[in-house]
C-alpha cells in the first residue's frame, strides 16, 4: 500500500485522461463513470479525486504500490518523482530536496507580472523554485511577505494565513503564524497556508472534497528543506502522502506548509534542459532555492 488503509478508501487522485481505453474493464469504467466527469482544461494535467466505497481491498487494487525515481537536477539538489497508485488511480508527486548548510529559501517579487517562473528563477540564479503566496486580484500579496531584508507586505491575521516561511541569518523554519513575532535578523518570508504536517503528523481538520494542485514547502527529520508539487489532490489528501514516509526516503517529512495551488502551481529546476512544470496563471510572487 502506497497509504494508510483508512486515508486510501476514500481518496484516489484521478488523472484527467483525453480518452478511455474502449477495452477498459466495465468495474473500472462504472467507477469512472462515477467520478463526476473531468474538471480540467482540456491538456492540462491537473487531476481531482474519486470518492472510493470505504473498502480495504477496493483501495488495494486500486492503488497498487508507488514507484520511486531519482530525476536529474544540481548538483546541490535532490530531485525525486514518486508516481503513486496504477492505472487511472496514478498520480505523479515532483520532490526537490537541500541541505540548508549550503542552500535557503528566497523570495522572488513579481508586482507586475513582467516574470514567469522559469525567466524570474533564471535571473535570479536560482536552482529551483515554485510559485509562491496567495495574492488578490489587483496583484496585492495576502499576509507577510520579506525579500532580502525589505518588507513588501504586512502580516495579517486570518485562518487561511496559518503559517510563515522564515529565513534569518541562522537558518529556516516554518513556525505557525499563531503568536509570530518578526525576529530582527529577518531576511525572507512568506505567509501561506494552512499547515498539513506538524510533528510528522497530518494537522486535523483539512478539507478532504475540494481538490487542485498543490504547492508545499516541506523539513523533513534529516534537517533537510524541499518544495513538493502535485497535479492534484485535497490538502487532507496531500497531508496523507506527506505523512508517508516511504515516498520520502531520505527523511520522514514532519513540518509541512501549503502554498498558493490551482492553475498558480509550477515547479522549475535548473538543468539541461531545465523541467519545467510550467504555472498556468500568472502570480505574484515566487519561492526559490539558491546559494547561502
């Protein structure tokens, strides 16, 4: 089993699929049928979820088992597709993993929309990056954003806004936005939301019907840092994959924090030719990892 018994009964991410092998199984097609149809643009690879009759060994077949592969990236990175479940039950997870002694988080501010992620991670020199907070739409961040010492935007109270990317001259850490207080060596941050992993466990309470893809700043129990993007999946859904410890060998992930998702989601690393999971809307700002 690629997760819990109890979490894979109930959620499958489904992949949006252009058209039906006319030799598919009738039980496979019915529950297809069931899904409630496709939700996606057409050639998009976002995916929603199928709500699956709570039982063990329908979960089992369904999802198989997960395959997990190393995927070129720097040399100061770790890069790592883990595909989960079979058949139309699959979905891809994209994991890039650094040592905080060498690399740190960086925001990069986007106020007029001159960048994509690929042009804006490509001047800013970064290894890798992903799109960053939520933003209204007049382009106004929400909640605290720092880039190199400068404050662009206020801290705001509000439950979505529920935890911080901090980044001071000792180190990173995802502290929740309940009782922050700005440290002075403050050098980058960024409020978002809401936690799905708190102490290698899934924060209660997430909502498990809504699904879109998602952007997550991840520390794992090895002292690492990492970005995580998924096509698709409910925050309790992706709470679920990230509290799997399997799909992660290099560090169980313990602290976990939601960012901006949907059609902002993309994920850029630097390579030859770069990957590029490009973002489908234009966003405000970004998150990259570069050198200390």
């Amino acid at each position: 089993m690629v997760m819990t018994v109890r979490t894979a009964c109930y959620y499958v991410c489904q992949p949006v699929a252009a058209a039906v092998d006319r030799r598919e199984h009738p039980a496979r097609a019915s529950l297809r049928r069931s899904a409630n149809g496709l939700c996606s643009p057409r050639g998009s690879a976002f995916t929603r979820p199928v709500k699956l009759f709570p039982c063990a060994a329908l979960a089992a077949a369904l999802l198989g088992g997960s395959a997990l592969a190393e995927r070129p990236a720097p040399p100061a990175l770790e890069r790592r597709e883990v595909r989960i479940g079979q058949g139309f039950g699959a979905t891809t997870l994209h994991h890039v993993r650094f040592d905080p002694k060498t690399h740190t988080f960086a925001v990069m501010d986007n106020p007029r929309g001159d960048f994509s992620l690929a042009t804006a991670a490509e001047q800013r020199g970064a290894l890798a990056a992903v799109n960053g907070g939520y933003f209204h739409p007049d382009r106004t961040p929400l909640g605290l954003v720092v880039r190199q010492g400068v404050k662009l935007h206020d801290f705001e109270r509000a439950r979505l806004l529920s935890g911080l990317v901090v980044v001071t001259r000792r180190g990173i850490s995802l502290p929740r936005a309940t009782g922050f207080k700005a440290p002075p060596d403050l050098r980058e941050a960024l409020q978002a939301g809401p936690m799905l992993i708190e102490n290698g466990r899934p924060v209660e309470g997430l909502n498990a019907t809504r699904s879109a893809a998602r952007t997550v700043v991840v520390a794992d129990a090895a002292g690492h840092f990492g970005l995580v993007v998924c096509r698709s999946a409910t925050l309790a859904g992706m709470a679920a994959i990230l509290a799997t410890a399997e799909h992660f060998p290099g560090g169980k992930i313990t602290r976990a924090l939601n960012l901006d998702g949907g059609s902002s989601t993309g994920l850029w690393v630097r390579g030859e030719p770069p990957f590029y999971l490009r973002e489908f809307k234009d966003v405000r700002n970004y998150l990259a990892i570069v050198a200390r």
